[in-house]
C-alpha cells in the first residue's frame, strides 16, 4: 500500500499538505453550520456530551483542522447563549500505517488547549470501509482528503472496470465528466464531475 512520508522530515505529510490544509480551510464554515444545526438555539436543549470523528485524519498540521474548528465552534455557541458546554470527545482515524505517535501529540495539545471542554480523546487505526463506531454515537463526521489515498477502489469502480486514476492524463481526460456512484442505507446518491 503507498502512504505518504512519515514523521516531521522535510518530505514529509507534515511539510507538504498546504493544498490539504486550503481545501480544509474551506470546509470551516460548513463545520460551523453544522454545529450550529447540532447545538440548535437558546430555546431548544443543548447536548451533554458530543462525539466528532475524523476520517482519514492523517498526521502534522492539518490532522486537527476539522475537528478543532468544530470545538471552537461548540466555544463560540455556548458563550453566544450562555449555556454549559458539553463534554466533546475527539475521534481520529486513519489506515494503521498513519503516523499515530505525532497524532497522540496533537490530541494532547488539542486537551490542554481546551482543557475544560475535550475529555476524551483517541485515535481507530482502520479503513472506513469497516465499522469504527458503534451505532448512533456519533455526531459530527468531517472527511477531507483522504478520498486520494482510498484503502481500495469502490466496489462500483472495480465491478465496471473504470480505474480511480488514471497516469495518463489524455486517458483521463477522454473519460471526463467521471460519474461515481455512493450507496448509503439503502440510497443511491451520485456524483459527477468534469
């Protein structure tokens, strides 16, 4: 399996994911929203406890971005509304070859950091082809990029013969626009792209 460079070296994950962290700077404002959506307003009961995963989280500067601006976000809400803030628990995933030691340091920052509202931490080696989670116990999922570092093709992929990727751009190109298919309890959602 190809993983990126592991650790802090200079060509590490660590050193070169900018364009990672451009495209996660842009997802704050739908974490926010969602938030807010989860929170609800003055009138409406606010969560105890709350559980925020990451899928595909990889490691270095960017393993925290979505979930870090989902607990500042929860912050933001509490103070706006004066209510307590609930107990948030920060779940990190990512194939078991991920640079989890420099993960676990990360957590502890993200702890001491919000040292009053994160009170569980952890990392789920694993693909999120399986399950990670139990039932209903999460309740904000954020996942980036890690759609270019698929474990395996979707089986929709694999059963049609249509590679992911493509070396060759002219190839790639004469395909375009690229369909992809999503099935999720029972619904089919699709996607295209050109």
């Amino acid at each position: 399996m190809v993983h990126m460079n592991q650790g802090q070296g200079e060509t590490s994950y660590a050193h070169n994911s900018s364009i990672q962290n451009a495209q996660q700077n842009r997802m704050k404002p739908l974490i926010e929203a969602a938030i807010i959506d989860l929170c609800g307003s003055r009138s409406t009961l606010f969560p105890e406890k709350m559980l925020i995963a990451d899928l595909g989280c990889s490691y270095g500067p960017n393993a925290l971005a979505l979930v870090s601006t989902a607990v500042k976000a929860i912050i933001n809400h509490c103070l706006q509304f004066q209510q307590p803030p609930p107990e948030v628990c920060v779940l990190l995933n990512d194939l078991p070859d991920n640079d989890f030691n420099t993960v676990v340091k990360s957590l502890v920052t993200l702890r001491q950091n919000n040292n009053k509202l994160v009170v569980v931490t952890g990392v789920a080696p694993g693909s999120f082809y399986e399950r990670l989670y139990t039932s209903d116990s999460l309740h904000l999922v954020c996942s980036s990029n890690s759609l270019h570092w698929l474990s395996m093709a979707p089986e929709d992929l694999t059963m049609n013969q249509i590679p992911a990727y493509d070396m060759d751009e002219h190839a790639r190109r004469e395909r375009l626009p690229m369909r992809l298919m999503h099935v999720s309890s029972g619904k089919i959602s699709y996607f295209s792209w050109s």
